[in-house]
C-alpha cells in the first residue's frame, strides 16, 4: 500500500492532476463522542470518509465508507460544510496521483455496529470531544472538525450556526 501525503500551500506540492468529489462523516455516539479512525496510510487521525462512487448519491456514500472504515452503521444528519481549496494537495504514492481537495462534509448518528478496524484504518475509535485536539491529523482534518465543534458550540450557545464554505 502507498502513502497519502498532504501538502498546504506547499511550493514543493506536485501540480494537481485530479479532482474527486469525496465526503468525510462526522458520526457521533449517544454520548457525543466523535467515531475517529487512525489512518493506515499515514498514521493520522480522521473521521472516516472517501470517494464518491459513480451512480452514487452522497448520502450513500457517506454511509458505505464509514461502515468500510469503521464497522459502524450511521444515519446522516446534516452538514458540516464543503472544502475545495487549490491549495491542499493529496498526493497518493501508490499511483502517483496529486488530487486538489474536494470533500463535503457531513454529520451522522451510529445506529449500529462496534468499532472495527479495516484495511484503511489501524485504529477505531470513540473519541471525547474534548480529547479530539490531542490526536495527530492532518490541518485540514483538524480544520474540518473545528467547524463542526464550532456549529455544535452555537447551537448549544442559541447563536445560529451555518455550514462552511470554503
């Protein structure tokens, strides 16, 4: 298995030569936890995710990588946001493939399984909300599950909590 190498604004990134519209799935437990996988190809901690399949819909998606990368069965909830900046380059060593950023980011109840690790993720795990800034990730990761943080803080907050675009 190749690596995945994340560049940010990085003069040494390789030049793009793909664009795949992917979704990554915040999934919270009834305890608010937040379903974190360690990453097999670089050792970094995510919310699990991948890209959309032809003939599929996101939500279908969303759905069909967290069970792969997780065990764990979820029902989609809403929306984090959106993330395309040219700037955050995915390199895959396996192909040689330098993929701009493209996720959609969305948010999911568990309604069934046990954490279960697979060929994409060393680790699986429930993760305290207040313990998710203490794993190793990517920027963009951390970025990603900040906003999310953020929405959930202004809606406990009564202020009204809109996704992000960016």
């Amino acid at each position: 298995m190749g690596q995945r190498i994340d560049f940010y604004d990085d003069p040494d990134a390789p030049a793009p030569n793909s664009l795949v519209p992917s979704v990554n799935v915040v999934v919270t437990d009834a305890a608010g936890d937040i379903l974190m996988i360690c990453r097999s190809d670089n050792g970094n901690w995510a919310v699990p995710g991948g890209a959309i399949d032809l003939g599929e819909s996101l939500p279908a998606a969303a759905v069909r990588e967290t069970l792969e990368e997780t065990g764990i069965e979820c029902e989609i909830t809403g929306l984090v946001g959106t993330y395309t900046d040219p700037r955050h380059v995915i390199l895959y060593t396996s192909n040689g493939e330098a993929r701009q950023e493209f996720s959609i980011v969305v948010t999911a109840v568990a309604v069934a399984g046990e954490p279960t690790p697979s060929s994409e993720s060393t680790q699986v795990r429930w993760v305290p909300r207040d313990q998710v800034g203490a794993l190793r990730m990517d920027r963009s990761m951390r970025l990603r599950i900040g906003h999310y943080l953020d929405q959930q803080q202004a809606r406990y907050s009564g202020r009204a909590a809109q996704p992000h675009v960016g």
